[in-house]
C-alpha cells in the first residue's frame, strides 16, 4: 500500500457525513467557502443510516423537550418544501393505548399547542377508518405531521448539491489525528482507506459534526465533549400494516413507535446507553420486547415477518446533573472550544435529530462564516435540493410506476425493492462503491424480504464486470450486443466481486440473526441453498491477496455485533 | 371412506416414497402445499461431501459416516439401501430419456455458476461435460437477459483456480426479445430449432480454443439431452449445464418425470393441500386433515409418509419465541433450546448453524419418537430434511438424503404394514 503523504488546504473541513455534516458541507458551498468533509465509512455510515426515519413532527418531545419540538415542528415545514422527493407525507397519529393513562392526551394537547406543534384530535372511528389494523381499544387519537423520510437517499442528494456548489465530499477518510500549533487546531491527518494514503487537510475550521464519535473526534485534539452514544434498536417488519406514523400517547418510552417507510413498517426503539459507539449488539431481550410492544399497537403485529433488526447511537450530549439517559435533551449544542477550553479552530455539534439536521447546519455554518468574515446569507431554507424523479414529495409507487415506464420488468436486479440493472450500474459509477452496502444504502438493493438472496448475486456480478471493463478497457454490454471479453490470467485473484459477495453475506448475517425467525429463518435457509448448495462460494479459495480498492474489514469502520 | 396410503410433501424424498408406494400397488395419495423445494436445487443429487469426512473417495466416506454416526439415516438405510434407491432413481431417469451417471464410488467435481468447484454424486448428463478432470480450455457462455448467470464471473474464479476459462455473453437472435425473461422461457427457446440453430453458430465463432461449453441450466424441459446434442453438432465443443438461481430447470424436468411415473403405477399427486393436522389413537395415526380452498378436507390413514422437508421446505417452522415445530402431525422434534443458541456469528460457518439441524428423532425403521424414546405413530414414517441428520447442507447431502430416505422409506412402508393395509 502506499503511504504517500498530501496536503490539502482549504477553509472548512467538516468530520462526519452524517446529515448535519452533509448539511453544513452544503450551506458552506452555497455560502462560497472552501470545504472539504470527510467520512469514515460510506456517507450515512454512522447514525443518520441507522434511524427509524422518521420526520418528527415535534410531537414525540412536547412535554420532555420542549425547544426541540419546536425545532422540530419549524424544520419539518422547510423540508417538505427543500427535498420533498426524500419525504412521505404519511401523517402521523397519537393514540391512547388501554395500557396509558387516559388523562395524559389533554396534557399532550396543551404542549402542542405552547410548542407550536400542529395537533387535532380525530375520532376513534375515524382513526381505524383509515387505519384499520390500528387496536379497535384505543380510547383517543391525536393527528400530527409526522412524516417519513430517506435519510439514505437524502444524504446522497444533499451530497450531490454540495459538489454541485464546489464542496469536496471525502467517503471512506478516516481521521486518525488533528494537529494541533499551541492553542489553535490547524489540521487533520486522514486516511484513506481505500488506498491507504494518508492525507493532511489544513483548514481554517474543522467543524465535529461526527455525531456519537463526536467525543472521539475531540479526544484527538485533547478536548473533552461527552457524548452519551445511547443505543436505539428497531425493527423492519415486511408490512406497511399502517400507512401513518403511529406513536403511543404517553411519555416517550422504549418500543412506542411505528413508522411506515418505503416498503416497511419499523417499530422502535429501545434506548441503552453503551460505553463506545463501535461496540454493542441488539439482545434478544430487546427484540422480544419490540415485538411484544408493538402487539398492543397492532393486533397480530408478531405474525407478520420481521426483516431486519439494526441499531443506532443517539449521539446524546451529556449535561451536568442528568442521570437517566432518556432524559437527556434531544436538542442540539453548538460547543465552540475557543471559548470553553481555549483551543481555536475547532467546533463541535452534537445532539439533535435528522429532522432539526438543516438548522444545526445553518447555526453551525453562521458562526464560521462570521469568523471568516463570509457575510452571504443562508439560503438553505428556501433553495430546493435538486435531484429525484419529481420534485413532489415521495410515494410507495414511485418505484413501480419507474419500472412499468420503462418496461423494465426483464432488467430488475432485486425484485423485493424493484431495483433495475441500469439503477445499480448507475450507483456503482457514481460511487465506485466500495463494498455492496455502499449500492445497497442508494438504492434500497437487498432490503426486501428475499434477505438479498438472489439480487447479491446479480449486484456482485454487475459490479466486478464493471471493473474488469474499467481496469481492462473492455467495453462488457449490458442491454445491447457484442461479447465483452477479458481473458483473466491464472495469476489474477478471485474474481473481485466474489469477495464482495462474500463480504455482504457474512455481514449482513449479524444484522439478521437478532430477528430470524418463522419465513425469514425460512428464507435464510433458502439463500444457503442458494449460495452454499447451488452456487459453492463456500468451496472457492479465499482471495489471494486484499483488494485495496474494497473496504470491507477495516476495522476502522467495523462496527462490532454481540448478539 | 377406505383409508389410504398417504404421503405429504412433493419433494424428492417425497416423489421417492410415493413412487415405491405406487408401484407396489399401493395407490398412494400425495399431498402438498406445492412443488417442493426441487424447483430450488440444481439437479445433482449430492450424497456426501462433508468436511467431516474429507480428502476420501465417496464410498469410503459413506462407510466412516455409517460407522461413526449409527443413528444418521444413512446408517439405518446401510450402504445397500442407499444403492438400491439410486438404482431405481437412475432406472426412472434414463427410461424417460433424461440419464443421471456417476454413482456410489466416488464424487465428480462440477463448475457452479460461480466459478466454484462442487462435488457431487449423480448428475444429469447434460451436466456430464463439466467434469474438471477432462480438462481444457471452457468457454462460459450466458445471456445477459438471463439476469442470474454471469459468465465472466464464473470464468474469472476458475481461472484463479487454474482452469482455463474465458466468459461471453451471447445474443439473442431476432424476434426472441421480450419485456420480461424467465430460465423457463429460455428453456423452451431451446427445444426450438430454429433458436439452437442461432445460438449453436454463436458459440462456433466464439469457442476459439475451447473444447468445451457451459451453459446455464436452461437446456430444454422435454429433450435436454437432445438439445445438448444438438448444439455440440453445431459448436464443435462439448456442452454441459451449469446449475443456477431458482426456479431451477432441472428441478421441473425431474418433477415431470416423477409425476407422469407415480401417476402410470396408480398414485395420485394433489399438490395445493396442505396437511394441517392429524389424529392418532392407541399410537396410530387415523386421521389426517389438509386444507385446500380454505377448506379442510379429511383423509382416513392407512400409513403415512411424512416428507415435508426441514426448515426451507416449510416441514418445521419456528417463531420469535424460540418455538421449533413439526407443521403437518406435530411431531416431537430435537431443537437447540433457545434463540440464543440457533447461530453462529458468521453466515459462512464450516460447522453450519445449530437450528438447521433441528428434526424428527426416528427409530431404526424411520418411524417417530417422542422424547422418551418411544415411537409416536407405528404407521407413519419419516423421510428427508424432515429427519434428525445433522445438517444436510453443510454435509452436501440434501437431494442424497432426500432421495434415499424416500425410497427407502417407501418400500419399507410398502413391506412392513400388510395387516393394515388389507383392511
């Protein structure tokens, strides 16, 4: 590997591609500042791709969290009308549950109101009207704007817009240290992790925006901010068994929540505060909680097939005096380490929510602008984020309508999420993914309920022929004619997409054995025919050598599962 | 009502049994929720290659197998079961023109559609080619509307492992293109001339070097063998099939053969009745009850074959609360205890993952126990994934197991239950 050392300069560099990270790259741009940001894994790697996602209303905080429900209320309007391509208007519903306190709904209702969050009570009736899987004993129901939202495709869009406005957007770039001249930090040293070249990014500001690893980023420049990485886990059922948001009308609390998104229903969360955001599992206690949990939500809601089981880290930041970690505020704090430690050139953001991401941006961004004398005014709240098929908010169909369009039938890749060749083919080039998680994050590949047992297959194909064709010259057709043909020499290692291949299975295990049970244990047992009966990767050797361009094991990026 | 011969489950071990029953006159009836978990395998019926057993011929490892686990099914059926039941499945085959070869003595080594190198013991002879020792260069060729076979893949990971291979994809000729494609479409192109006659020029010009071809297992439903014959007559190359995604072709031809042969000796195939439940008295299994247009239907059992598969044929289901279950009769079952023991931390485990080997205990004549050790119903026996034998995947021994057991199981059950049946 080489370990050639660059240098780059610029005004700002951002750490963390999460969406408030995203969003600040973005706002710079627009603002004409230099910035580069830099992520340790794919964009969305950290805790904005390991969310429920849902738009918050406000409603979950009115009572707990007063600032953040408006926040969240005032941001939900601007994003609709910014990327509504990324968002479902789905509506969101409040009920009173035989297992909560009858009396707290009025309570509910006069917080919405001092937090100017928009509320109505609706009927019962009217609310298993359209809602009919919705348990016929809830005794009140309260209507919200909750939405649900793509914080996968959002981060990319977002993305997009920044390098569209001169922003340079680094994946894969490790920060192992900042650099610090007396009192001021000056510089990162990043590793790519792709080619192993360390790189020196010189920049007026860093801003931290790396979210739960926001108390490892400080800790490098010898600062201390304490994150509290409070774990949250949900589950993907394979059923929009309701098509709004539904919450239980009482104090937020592990397991109330339902969020119909995409082609699933997730039900969250629990919230466990682990010591290191790299290292916790989801334990069966857990899901076994959820599933039960969401029965009083949805009567038969365990019978439906459960899909997948993640976690995320809040990346809660930790006041004096607070002991229980769910009463740690989700309002976000801008920590400016001039003044609290006297150490110049280094911001730090942490808290907050992907719905509230924009305006944590936007203070963020005011203050460096200022320091750098930038007087360009914000324009995030009114500037559309291009991109997406239509600029109208997203539905269900989108998809299918693509594919019926185009007569696409014959070109799905993975016909769970109806993804086509030309989708992949796109994803890859733009990304030159490095791994199938990387295809899988832009265009749902692999999140249905076949478990990726048939479309990894396709994707690893796909991409290790676009490979060869890019490394060879080889022009490999794949909606025409002609024979592509690269002749492979005995000295050449696995074909490289079979250690992707390999690679997704194994991975993707950890995130499935938490939940595997009934048609999806079924399922499992279906793609080891597939990949270990019919198609032996088991027999293959391992590959000779690493591919430096896949970045599958580094541990940088590995998050550890006990489950 | 007369009671019946019954088997449930459409799979090989299933077709197997039925087939024994049929034709020993016996007028077997078989219920199935479906077509069975053949349409999802490629064809082969692989009867060992385990890594417990490794770097020994096929024969031999049988023989440490039975030694060194007497309660394996293979064990009960001994060597001698085990060849007669491939004896009369490669009689069936190459009566209805679709041969099977190789055998009991040793594996042969096959291509996978991933370039791997799988062992396995019967295959098809349009699969005969494929063979890695008769070496040479293999030309890998596909379609591209075929979405689940790609050939420079596979040709790239035979080339790592010293096979020269080269992959191409071909084009379809004029007036074949289509919105959607299926292995099945592609299959009856095949059993056209007119199409083989295009393809097999194709595969001419590209061959250069190479002596043999390998194809996507696509080759024809009714006549593979003829269509295979037919492209070597053009292409100058030997051809062979390469097994991949389901639906698998291979499955459905075998399905045909069986059905048209359990159907000729006086069976009865109903598939779209799934077996619910059953009743027993005094250790007999009276009744059985299957359900078909939501409707359950009631069928008075001589003797039962239960041959419903293991966890991906849907013979035991399982839930979020640790609960293993036998789904037709409700059979006891060996099951690791908890949800926290049913995996290891990695897909591609060598010791496969505990809940894959849960099954039905049996006694020497493949018939149910119950925990303590007695048998549940003397009149049903068990064939298959359904039965305690380690995990069959990870031995490479799922259509073997299927398939001997079945037969196996079925002239048992046609030998040893005169008394009954008579009545």
């Amino acid at each position: 590997m080489t370990r050639t050392q660059q240098l780059l300069q610029t005004d700002v560099l951002i750490i963390g591609g999460g969406a408030t990270g995203l969003g600040a790259a973005r706002d710079l741009a627009m603002r004409g500042i230099a910035t580069i940001l830099v992520e340790k894994g794919d964009l969305t790697h950290g805790t904005t791709g390991r969310y429920h996602g849902l738009l918050h209303s406000g409603g979950r905080y009115v009572i707990k969290d007063p600032q953040s429900a408006t926040e969240c209320a005032h941001e939900n309007r601007i994003l609709r009308k910014i990327m509504p391509q990324y968002i479902e208007a789905t509506g969101g519903f409040f009920v009173t549950t035989p297992w909560d306190d009858p009396d707290f709904g009025d309570k509910f209702m006069q917080a919405c109101h001092a937090t100017d969050v928009p509320v109505q009570e609706i009927s019962v009736d009217e609310a298993l009207r359209r809602e009919p899987a919705l348990n016929p004993k809830i005794s009140r129901v309260f209507e919200v704007e909750d939405g649900a939202a793509d914080s996968f495709m959002s981060a990319y869009g977002i993305a997009r817009s920044a390098r569209e406005h001169g922003a340079q957007i680094l994946n894969y770039h490790f920060v192992k240290g900042l650099i610090r001249e007396g009192e001021r930090v000056v510089a990162a040293e990043v590793e790519d992790l792709r080619t192993g070249e360390i790189k020196r990014i010189g920049a007026t500001w860093i801003l931290n925006a790396a979210g739960a690893w926001a108390g490892k980023i400080a800790a490098l420049a010898g600062l201390r901010v304490d994150v509290v990485p409070g774990k949250g886990t949900m589950i993907a059922m394979n059923h929009r068994m309701v098509n709004t948001v539904i919450n239980r009308c009482k104090m937020p609390d592990d397991g109330d929540i339902i969020v119909p998104i995409h082609t699933v229903a997730v039900i969250g969360t629990t919230d466990i505060a682990v010591p290191d955001p790299d290292v916790y599992g989801i334990e069966p206690d857990e899901v076994t909680f959820l599933m039960e949990e969401g029965e009083k939500l949805i009567p038969g809601f365990t019978r439906y097939r459960a899909l997948r089981a993640w976690a995320g880290v809040r990346p809660l930041y930790k006041q004096e005096g607070v002991t229980d970690d769910r009463d740690l505020s989700r309002a976000y704090v801008l920590i400016d380490h001039a003044k609290r430690d006297g150490i110049d050139g280094l911001l730090s953001i942490v808290g907050g929510k992907w719905t509230t991401y924009r305006l944590m941006a936007e203070e963020i961004v005011n203050v460096v602008a200022a320091r750098l004398g930038n007087t360009t005014p914000c324009r995030t709240a009114e500037e559309v984020i291009p991109g997406g098929e239509a600029q109208q908010l997203y539905w269900l169909g989108h998809n299918l309508a693509h594919v019926e369009q185009h007569q696409a039938f014959g070109e799905l890749i993975c016909e769970c999420e109806l993804v086509t060749r030309e989708q992949v083919l796109d994803a890859i080039a733009q990304s030159g993914a490095a791994n199938l998680d990387d295809i899988r994050r832009e265009t749902r590949l692999g999140m249905g309920p076949c478990q990726g047992g048939f479309c990894t297959y396709r994707a690893a194909a796909l991409w290790s022929e676009w490979r060869t064709a890019r490394d060879h010259d080889v022009h490999v057709p794949y909606n025409g004619h002609g024979n592509g043909q690269h002749q492979p020499d005995a000295s050449e290692p696995n074909d490289p997409g079979t250690e992707l291949l390999r690679h997704f299975l194994q991975a993707r295990w950890k995130g499935l054995t938490a939940i595997m049970w009934g048609d999806q244990l079924r399922q499992a047992r279906l793609d080891q025919l597939i990949y270990l009966d019919t198609l032996g990767i088991d027999l293959l050797p391992d590959a000779a050598g690493e591919d430096p361009e896949l970045v599958t094991h580094h541990p940088a990026i590995a998050t550890e599962y006990h489950v | 009502m007369t009671s019946r011969m019954i088997v449930i489950g459409a799979g090989l071990s299933g077709l197997m049994s039925a087939l024994a029953l049929a034709e020993a006159g016996l007028r077997p009836l078989l219920l199935a929720k479906g077509y069975g978990t053949t349409y999802w395998t490629g064809g082969t019926i692989d009867l060992l290659a385990s890594r417990r057993y490794p770097n020994m011929p096929l024969h031999t490892a049988l023989t440490h197998l039975i030694v060194a686990q007497p309660e394996h099914p293979y064990a009960r059926m001994e060597l001698d079961g085990i060849a007669a039941a491939v004896d009369r499945f490669r009689t069936l085959t190459k009566a209805a023109g679709y041969p099977y070869v190789g055998g009991l003595e040793r594996n042969v080594v096959l291509p996978t559609a991933l370039g791997a190198l799988r062992p396995t013991a019967l295959l098809p002879a349009t699969m005969a080619a494929g063979d890695v020792r008769l070496g040479g260069e293999i030309l890998i060729a596909g379609f591209h509307e075929l979405r689940d076979f790609f050939p420079p893949m596979a040709a790239a990971n035979l080339q790592a492992q010293h096979i020269p291979a080269r992959g191409v994809y071909l084009t379809l000729p004029d007036g074949y293109q289509r919105h959607d494609y299926s292995p099945r479409s592609f299959a009856l192109w095949f059993e056209q001339p007119n199409f083989r006659q295009a393809i097999g020029q194709q595969l001419r010009t590209l061959r250069g070097t190479a002596t043999r071809i390998g194809l996507p297992a696509v080759l024809g439903l009714r006549d593979p063998l003829g269509v295979v014959n037919d492209l070597q007559q053009i292409s100058g190359a030997q051809i062979f099939e390469i097994p991949t995604l389901p639906p698998s072709v291979p499955g459905m031809r075998l399905m045909n053969i069986f059905h048209q042969a359990i159907t000729v000796a006086g069976g009865r195939i109903q598939i779209g009745s799934e077996v619910r439940r059953g009743l027993g008295a005094e250790g007999v299994l009276t009744h059985i009850f299957s359900e078909a247009a939501a409707r359950e239907q009631r069928h008075h059992v001589a003797a039962c074959v239960l041959a419903t598969g293991g966890i991906a044929g849907g013979g035991i289901s399982t839930d979020f609360r640790g609960t293993v279950h036998e789904t037709a009769l409700n059979l006891p079952l060996h099951a690791p205890e908890s949800r926290q023991a049913w995996f290891a931390s990695r897909f591609l485990h060598t010791e496969g993952h505990p809940i894959f080997s849960a099954g039905v205990p049996t006694d020497d004549q493949f018939r149910p126990l119950d925990s303590t050790g007695h048998v549940v119903y003397a009149n049903v026996m068990v064939a298959g994934s359904a039965l305690l034998a380690g995990d069959p995947v990870e031995d490479r021994a799922v259509s073997g197991l299927a398939l001997t057991t079945g037969w196996h199981v079925g002239t048992l059950l046609a030998t040893s239950l005169p008394a009954q049946l008579a009545t």
